[in-house]
C-alpha cells in the first residue's frame, strides 16, 4: 500500500514542476448549540442580530433553531478560512447575550426531544420545506440525535494540479469527466482510510446520560451523569450517532458518478413502509417531505460527500450530473473542545495530506464485501479505537491492528505531504505528519484521551467538562479582536438576509404541495 501514491508523487516531482497545489481551495462548515448558563439548551430564537438563517451566507441553523451553523466561504489557504471561522464566532458572541456556544460534539443536557426546537426558517415555500423536512427526521430518528454538532471540512485540488496528473496519467477525456472520476477515487480511498481521523482527531468518547434518557445502554458508567465507552474516539461516529442503524441498509455506490447518484436518486424514490405509515400531511399537519427511503439527498450521512455548486433550487444530484464533482466534504470531525474554534490548523495539514493521499492511491471499485469492512472499522474505531488490542479489516479479508496499520497509511503519506510543502516551503506538512504519528505510537495523546484524563483529574461530569471548556472559548471569543470591517460586513449581511427573507415571504408563490411537485420532478441532465 502507498507505492501508486508514491509512484504518482515521484512522476511529478520529476517533471520539474512545484507548487501545483497552489490555488487548491478550503471552506468550513461547523455546527456548535447554544446553550444556557445551567448547561441547557437554549429556546430562545434565532438571534435577529444574525440576520435569517434562511438566506445568510455565512450564518445559518442546522437542524435545531439553537444549532448555529458557520459557513465559510472558499479561500486559497487554510488560515483564511480559520480566520474567517474565528471572526464568525467572534461577532455571534455580541449577538447571544449570556448565551454560550458548546464546545463539544455531543450536546448538554438533553430534556427530552421536546427540548431541542426544530429550527424554523420563515412562510416562504423554501423555508417551509426546510422546516418540514426536520420534522422529517424527528419522525424518523428523534430529535436528540439531531443536537449532535460537527465540523465539515469542503475542498478541492487546484485545476492546476489536476491537469497535470491527467497528463501524466495519459488520459485523453474532456476534464470535467477526469476530475469526477478521480474525486471518486479519492472518495472509495477515504471510506477505507478515513477512520484515521476518529482515532487522531475523534473527541466525544463521553455523553451525559440524559442523550440516552438516563439509559445506560451497552455503555459503562464513568460517573452518576455520564456514560462513556473506556476506549472510545467518537462517540459522535458511532452506533449512537450519525452512523445510525436506520440507515445501515442503504447501497449507496461510490465506484463512480452515475452509480452514485442512481443509488441515492433510487433511495429519494422508493417508498418505505415504516415511513408509509407515518404519513405526509396528517391531520392538518406537515410530518415529513414525503415517505421514501431518504427524504432528500442530504439525509443520508456519509463519512465524506462529492459535492458540486447547486444553482437556486437544483437537487444536489442534478447539479452533480451537470457540473461533476468539483470538491469534496469531510464529515468525520468531531469539534475539538481544546480549539475556540473548534478546528485548529494542524487538523486542516493532516487533512489535506490525507485526502492528497487518497486521491493517488490507487482505488479499486468497492464491492458488498468491503463495504461491510469499511462500516465495521468506521464502528469499531468509533467505540473501542484506543484498545492497543483493536484490528481492522483490510480490503483483502485479512485483519491488522490499527496502530500498524495506522503508521503504515503515515509512512505512506509522506510523498504527498513533500508535494503540499512545496506550497508554503516551510516544513508544515511534514512536521505535522510527524506529531500525528506520535499520536499513532501513544494512544494517550489524543484528543479522546486528553478529555478522559482531565475529567478524572478534576473529577468531572462530562457536562462539567464541557461547560468549563465553553466557558473559557467564551471569554477568549468575547475579547477577540473583531476588525471593524468585518463588524461592519457581518452587520450588512444580516440585514440583507433579513430583507431578503422578507422579499421571499411576499412574492407570488405557489402551493407548498406543488412547490415540493416542480422541486421533486427535476431529472438529472449531463453537461452544462
């Protein structure tokens, strides 16, 4: 394993090009609650001073109207975007009140589903679908799964780099086919190797026990309020989280565009039973889009997304089947309770260096075997990935512990970090190829373990932990510099958004029914 990576590395050091990656692009998407003083979810509204969570670039909801959602754009480097992050949350501080954003993945107390407001996003049809889809998931999954927060980590190669290696590689397609063909390649890769960042990054290996409703469930007692699992990354990732057995059944293929979005198309068009007898729109009341598999595309939860720019109103796939893919969105981090911010730099090298890697390895087609393989280490590392004792299994039937395994897939990404610091010159990616594989060596190093070490030393609930981690990120946040041209920027897009809501809610529109008609009837269509 890594010798096509490697090989793929050395052909274009030795074509005496350097710094292809530069232009690759970095954008953030990252989830935090918001939550009371008492460690409570927040029911206040969506704070007015944020503008609309509807038509906001930058500042937005997830699924509860106390999920905040921070949207960056697309920068050329990845400090930008971190910079961009830091201000977002910076000037939400001025708008919350006394108001905290938590700092961990898994949520605070948790008083039922009832608890957890689904977020409400104004009359227009758009918003409206927005709201009734979340009812959706209530319906289908519960709420308190809902609550759980993440960070998306979005990004493409430069067009640059690209076409060289569809040089070297002697492929004569157009590019747009290239491009999406080997973003798949990168995407089967990462489904076999992206249970590195569970272990390296993984940082909910506790909950309070009122997610499971005071149940203890398979998990051990680590106190009177919290459950954990002794060995766990990531909780988040796990059996109790997005990786949930309700969408265990789902075949979705990642071997190529058309068999991707054909599968997830079949999974938005087959009606289930159990969905069935939920109903639609039962006694004068919306409970869901519609009774298929997947209400939508986005529904379904992945380890990792190819992604392209949707005009107005396009489902996700079609805009696949017009563009190709033109980046991906890593969805396997945890918030890292250490950051304000939740991401620091180092995550976002190691990041890049691994989906560099993955998109030059060599990437056979996934089949029903492996596939089982790939979701038996996404689980297994999730719940026990610490155990100096765990193995996993390799594409070939075979098992292998993690930790050599884990230095196996470092040792291989070594040519693709040489290839990223030819970018800014400056060692980073190797150094930080380094640190992780200390991690690798010493389990305790982690995030996970950090979390669970400072608990016991200070005789923590997990709530207690994480409130005083967001407390801290609060007063670090309040006294942040804020330039006033940012101010003023976030300020202006506010009001923007809040008019541009209010335009939406006035307009001529049809009935929501056959809004959700024309929007369910668009067919994928190849090409620009």
């Amino acid at each position: 394993m890594g010798r096509s990576a490697t090989h793929r590395v050395e052909n274009l050091q030795a074509a005496g090009e350097r710094g292809l990656l530069t232009g690759s692009r970095y954008g953030l998407e990252k989830e935090s609650l918001r939550v009371t003083g008492d460690g409570h979810i927040a029911q206040t509204p969506h704070p007015a001073g944020l503008g609309s969570a509807l038509t906001h670039p930058e500042i937005t909801t997830d699924y509860s109207e106390a999920l905040l959602e921070f949207v960056t754009p697309a920068f050329v480097d990845a400090d930008s975007a971190l910079h961009r992050l830091e201000e977002l949350h910076c000037y939400t501080y001025t708008q919350i009140g006394d108001e905290l954003l938590w700092a961990t993945s898994m949520p605070c107390i948790v008083g039922g589903d009832k608890s957890i407001p689904i977020a409400n996003y104004g009359h227009s049809n758009v918003g409206w679908m927005k709201h009734v889809y979340r009812r959706g998931l209530d319906w289908r999954y519960g709420r308190t799964m809902q609550a759980i927060a993440g960070i998306h980590f979005n990004y493409s190669f430069s067009e640059e780099f690209l076409r060289a290696v569809q040089q070297r590689e002697g492929d004569t397609r157009d590019f747009a086919s290239f491009r999406s063909d080997f973003y798949f390649r990168l995407i089967r890769n990462f489904q076999r190797y992206g249970w590195l960042l569970p272990y390296l990054m993984g940082a909910s290996p506790a909950i309070c026990r009122s997610f499971t409703g005071g149940e203890d469930r398979d998990f051990e007692r680590f106190s009177e309020h919290t459950l954990y699992a002794p060995y766990a990354t990531s909780l988040r990732m796990s059996d109790i989280g997005y990786k949930n057995n309700a969408q265990a059944a789902l075949d979705i293929s990642y071997n190529d565009l058309d068999s991707y979005v054909a599968s997830l198309r079949a999974a938005i068009s087959t009606p289930d039973p159990d969905y069935q007898a939920i109903g639609t729109y039962v006694d004068g009341e919306w409970r869901q889009l519609n009774t298929n598999v997947l209400q939508i595309e986005n529904e379904y939860y992945s380890f990792v997304r190819p992604k392209a720019i949707a005009r107005s109103g396009e489902q996700p796939t079609c805009a696949l089947k017009r563009a190709g893919v033109e980046y991906v969105e890593i969805r396997a981090l945890d918030l890292n309770p250490f950051e304000p911010i939740g991401i620091n730099a180092e995550q976002t090298a190691f990041l890049e260096t691994l989906l560099l890697f993955c998109l030059l390895e060599d990437s056979p087609p996934i089949d029903a075997a492996e596939l089982n393989h790939i979701n038996a280490n996404q689980g297994l590392v999730a719940r026990d990935g610490r155990n100096p004792e765990l193995t996993l299994h390799r594409g070939d039937g075979t098992r292998v512990s993690l930790r050599s395994w884990a230095a196996e897939l470092l040792d291989a990404m070594q040519g693709p970090a040489a290839l990223l610091d030819e970018v800014h010159d400056d060692g980073r990616y190797a150094r930080v190829l380094a640190d992780y594989r200390a991690s690798v060596d010493d389990a305790e190093r982690t995030p996970s373990a950090r979390i669970l070490r400072e608990m016991r030393e200070r005789n923590e609930e997990f709530v207690e932990f994480a409130m005083r981690v967001s407390t801290q990120h609060a007063r670090t946040l309040r006294g942040g510099e804020l330039a006033a041209a940012s101010k003023e920027r976030l300020e202006a897009a506010a009001k923007t958004s809040l008019a541009e809501q209010a335009a939406l809610e006035a307009a001529d529109a049809p009935a929501f029914e056959d809004f959700l008609a024309e929007y369910f009837a668009q067919k994928p269509m190849s090409g620009s």
